[in-house]
C-alpha cells in the first residue's frame, strides 16, 4: 500500500494570511522586527489559522504515544523494559516530568498506550512489545496499518474535540534506538553519526546500540523509497502511530511541536507519509542527542529552545509551549503605532 491510499493531501498554511500578518507586526508599537522569533511564530500561527490576528490558543493538547521494544533486550538502555509500563502509570497519575511542564504550560496530557509489554487490550492497542530490529520486523503489515489508523484516529479525535496545537510524546524504554535507524535511513546518515546516549547507556552499550542501528538499517537499504515498510521493519508500533498522528495533523491545519529525537524521526516518517507535512511543524527545543540534530535540519527547523533536555515524553515541546502562545498573545494584545498614539519612524531620506 502506498501512503497516498491513506492519507490526503497536505495543503500549505495559507500564504495570503502569513503576508498580512508579516505586514501588522510592522505596524505594532515596537521597531519592526525587534522581537525576532517571536514575530515568525505569531506570523506562522496566523498562517495556520488563516487569520491576522490569529485566535488564542486555548486548547493544546499533548498526546504520549508508549510502546516497548524488542531491541530494548539487546541491552541498548540502562533501565528494563518493565519501566515504561511503570512509567505509563504514573504519567496517567500526573506525576511525570511531562505532568508538571505540561500544567505549567497550560496543556493537558494524555497516554496511549499503543504497545507497551503487557496483556491489556483496547482501541489504541497493536500488540505487546514488537519484533527485535536488528534481525527482525517491527510490525507485520497488518499491524502497521493498524498503528497507522489509531494514530489517524487520535489526531482526528483531538482536533475535533477543539485541540488547536498538539504536542506528541514518547514513552518506551528502547526508543531511541529505532528513532536513530529511521533518522538513518532517511538522512543517509552512518549509524556511528545517529547514535547517542538515550537514557545514559555506558560505552558497552553504546557499541551494542551502533550494532542494532547498522543492523537495522542495512535490512532496509533498499526501500528509501516505501516508507510505509521501512516503518513496518524499523520502527515500532508506537512510532507509527506517532508519525500518522502527525501527518493527520497537518493534513488537518493544525500546527504540531516537536519535541526529542524520537518524535523529530517519527515526524519524519510523518512527512513522508504526508509530503509537505513539515510546513505545520515547529521545533520546540533541541536535545543532546546527536540525531535530533540531523533530523531537525533535514526538516529545516531551527529550535525554540536548546537546553540540553533529554527526558523525551513531549517535555522539551510543552517546555516551548508558553513561546508560542506569547507571540500570538503580542499580535492579539499589542497596541499598533496608531491606537498608541506613536510616531512612526521618519524617512531618512528626507531628513
């Protein structure tokens, strides 16, 4: 299957809009683009919206998407795969780093559980744990497909319920591992380049983790162009959810932050399911792991924050969050030169 068969076309934010909204910061109380970044956001979220000034935003929702992984026995991470279950929990208590950024944010936060490693089962489920990647598949076909539709289906779930930005998550212990091979594999990137440290993996793992990442994407050297089967064989249930909740979202209008570098590969995946999906991201910060950074170019997004912020979870979007709302606050709430009554510059020209 072909990703046109599943998903529709991606629109661009609307030019006409993002050209007004340029023209009115030029007309607010402050020197024109004095206030840098946050001018470019407030512009790109008018885009989005279609409309100067845009809406508030009143509604950003974080959705973590959790799975476990079959490469995470290889001793590729220091902690147990039975962590992301305990994890899981305890983010659907409130007390995760994610938690906190998020309602400090003003977001809320909801977990998917799409293939952590346990007996559960319910609509958001594709199966427990999945395949090894260094020697085998992720996924059948049947349950890539099936990760593609949940991760269609939240994203249409979210925006009808009146999300107006979303912040995707990740949670699994193993994670960075398959996002490292899919950044790989799309950047062309050697796996010794990708490979970073995720949770604190010692030199021993280290050199485990460049093995599983060469292995992986070797399997899939010759199908840079199906990426609906490099998913399949590369990714993992979780991450392919993530990537078509993405490309929905895009395809839906509604502008998307980027966290780590295992939601910057599943978006990623998400602009090629979807061509032209990256025109409704924003990165929300860059981590200390050496892939976020290649594919953050390969996407050509410059990142609002670089705090060296690894947790992964959404936390280094949602810690962005406030970034975003600010400049839609400045285009909403800002006087113009003329409602304050202030001179605007002189032409020098004539001076």
């Amino acid at each position: 299957m072909v990703p046109a068969e599943l998903f529709a076309r991606v629109e661009f934010p609307d030019k006409e809009a993002l050209a007004r909204a340029q023209e009115y910061q030029r007309q607010l109380a402050k020197p024109a683009g004095s206030l840098s970044r946050l001018e470019e956001l407030g512009c790109f979220i008018s885009a989005c919206q279609g409309q100067v000034p845009p809406r508030r935003i009143q509604r950003p929702r974080v959705v973590v998407f959790a799975g476990d992984h079959g490469i995470a026995t290889k001793g590729v991470s220091p902690y147990p795969s039975s962590v992301s279950l305990q994890q899981a929990e305890n983010m659907k208590n409130g007390g995760a780093g994610i938690n906190v950024i998020a309602r400090a944010s003003g977001a809320d936060v909801r977990v998917v559980d799409v293939s952590l490693d346990h007996e559960a089962w319910g609509d958001e489920r594709v199966s427990r744990s999945c395949g090894s990647i260094d020697f085998e598949d992720a996924m059948t076909p049947e349950q890539v497909l099936r990760a593609i539709e949940i991760g269609k289906r939240i994203a249409d779930q979210e925006i009808d319920s009146g999300a107006d930005i979303l912040i995707p998550g990740d949670l699994g212990i193993g994670n960075t591992t398959p996002a490292a091979a899919l950044i790989g594999t799309f950047t062309l990137a050697e796996p010794a380049v990708v490979v970073g440290r995720g949770s604190g993996v010692d030199d021993e793992g280290w050199k485990r983790k460049i093995s599983a990442i060469r292995d992986a994407m070797f399997r899939v050297r010759d199908l840079r162009q199906d990426p609906i089967a490099i998913a399949q064989k590369i990714s993992s249930p979780d991450l392919a959810a993530m990537a078509a909740f993405i490309a929905q979202a895009a395809i839906r209008r509604t502008p998307v932050i980027l966290d780590g570098a295992v939601v910057t590969s599943a978006a990623l995946l998400a602009n090629k399911l979807a061509p032209g999906a990256r025109r409704w991201f924003i990165a929300g910060h860059r981590s200390k792991e050496p892939a976020h950074s290649i594919a953050l170019d390969a996407l050509g997004l410059t990142p609002l924050l670089d705090f060296g912020m690894w947790l992964g979870e959404g936390a280094g979007a949602a810690a962005a969050l406030p970034l975003v709302k600010m400049s839609v606050d400045i285009m909403i709430d800002m006087n113009t030169m003329a409602s304050a009554s202030i001179d605007d510059r002189t032409d020098s020209t004539t001076a």
